[in-house]
C-alpha cells in the first residue's frame, strides 16, 4: 500500500530516466510472458508482514492467502514461484527495477498506482478500521484530534490518517502496530479490518474496533505488474477467474482468513 507520495516519486524517476536515454529495466518493452516461461519462474513480491495474507511462519517460509494465491496462479501457468519480501513502503520500485515480477501483497488499487503499474483482479476486497484497546477512552474520530495514531508505512491508510489532520507514528507491519498499541505508545491504530479482527480473536488480544463511520467503499486488492504486459496480464487474470470458478479460491481463502472475501 505504498503512498502517493512513493508513487509519483517513481513516476518522476522514471520519466527523467527515459527523457535522458537510459535504460529502464522496469518498464516492459515486449510482453514478458514469454520470458517467464522460459525461465520457469515467477518472482512474487510482499511485506511478509501482514498475517493472515501474508507472513514468516516459525519453520521461517512466508506462507498466508497472499502466496497462496500467487502459487496457484503460477501453477496454472506453469511456472514455479519465487517469493521476495521486502519493506512495504519501497515495493512498487522494486517492481519498476524489475527486482520481481509482481507485487501479490495485499494491495490496494489506486487511481496513483495505475498510473505506474498495471492491476490484475481484484481478488479480495478490503475495509479500513480504527483500532483502540479495550479501556481506552476514544470513542469518536473527534477523540482522534488528539491522539496519536499509528500506521504501517506507506500504507493508503497512512496517507488517509494524514489528511485527516492525524498525528502518525508509522511502523513495519501489522504485528509491530498491534504491540505498540497494547503497550500504549500510540492510542489507536489504523490497518484494513480483517487481518486485524483475525489477531484479536487468535491472541485474544485487549483490542477492539472503534464503532464509527468511516464513509467511502471497500478497497479492493490487486495484484501488481509492469506496464506493457497485456498477455501476461491475460494469464494472470485468467488464471484467478479459473480458481475462483472451481472453488479453489474459496478454499484458499476459508484456510487463511476464515471465509469469502471477494
């Protein structure tokens, strides 16, 4: 969920680069798919820190709905998958530097990120949440003016919280969010609702979501790949119709994160 300002940073980038004559190995100058059957492989890029979509288990392998949702696409292309994390806020230059072939983290589709990056999906649909500890005493987002919030950097959320007139603290990921509010050096949190519902039931964690309205629609999740890729985009994007058709998907997403999220 890098911010807008990560964003049109790149989109800046990469048009001097190209202005000046360099070579821009992120941007796809013929179809890829053909290389990525060659090569067997296809390099999928996430945080690793953002349980249940996507995180490191204690035998050390990232597992959750995200890879699993990259693995079966690559299956049903033929290709074996590479899984690449990566810090959250920088990820979308690392696709534009082609140190992956796609971002299958959890993201969120923006009107920004389309400007530098196609979206195959979406494949889950996601609502932002206020987050407080049982006992706090923040009831309505007016209580928020003088609290600080905390956000994974470079999440659309941390970009929300700021144009809210919000104090930010941002951190990595989810799990760090969690623990900074429970130990009280941010009073509330702001993160997508399931991932954070899911971990107060699984560690029956003192945290509860603040009843309020947050006003606009359900993000939607996409997965990210350079521009100029209309037949890998194809069959990506043919691959994901299938599973969700057959009922793999919804298997998938029953074992991660308990039912449909479509």
């Amino acid at each position: 969920m890098t911010n807008r300002r990560t964003v049109l940073k790149s989109l800046v980038g990469v048009s001097a680069l190209a202005a000046a004559g360099v070579s821009l190995p992120g941007i796809a100058f013929a179809d890829e798919l053909e290389t990525l059957k060659k090569n067997g492989v296809m390099r999928i890029a996430m945080s690793g820190a953002y349980p249940p979509f996507n995180f490191i288990n204690e035998e050390n392998q990232v597992v959750g709905f995200d890879p699993a949702i990259g693995e079966e696409i690559a299956k049903r292309m033929g290709l074996k998958v590479e899984i690449i994390t990566t810090a959250w806020d920088g990820i979308i230059g690392g696709l534009l530097a082609n140190k992956y072939d796609a971002i299958i983290g959890s993201m969120s589709i923006t009107p920004d990120r389309e400007k530098v990056v196609d979206f195959v999906g979406p494949y889950y649909r996601m609502r932002r949440g206020i987050f407080v500890t049982k006992d706090s005493k923040i009831k309505t987002l007016d209580d928020l003016k003088t609290a600080t919030l905390g956000a994974t950097l470079g999440e659309t959320h941390e970009q929300w919280a700021r144009e809210q007139g919000y104090k930010v603290r941002t951190y990595k990921g989810l799990p760090e969010l969690m623990l900074e509010l429970e130990n009280g050096r941010v009073d509330a949190i702001v993160n997508d609702d399931i991932p954070v519902l899911l971990a107060i039931t699984k560690n029956d964690a003192p945290i509860k979501q603040l009843d309020v309205k947050l006003g606009g629609v359900a993000d939607e999740a996409g997965i990210a790949i350079r521009k100029g890729n209309p037949e890998l985009h194809k069959a990506m994007q043919d691959a994901l119709d299938a599973m969700q058709a057959d009922g793999t998907y919804l298997e998938l997403a029953k074992k991660w994160v308990g039912g449909d999220i479509r």
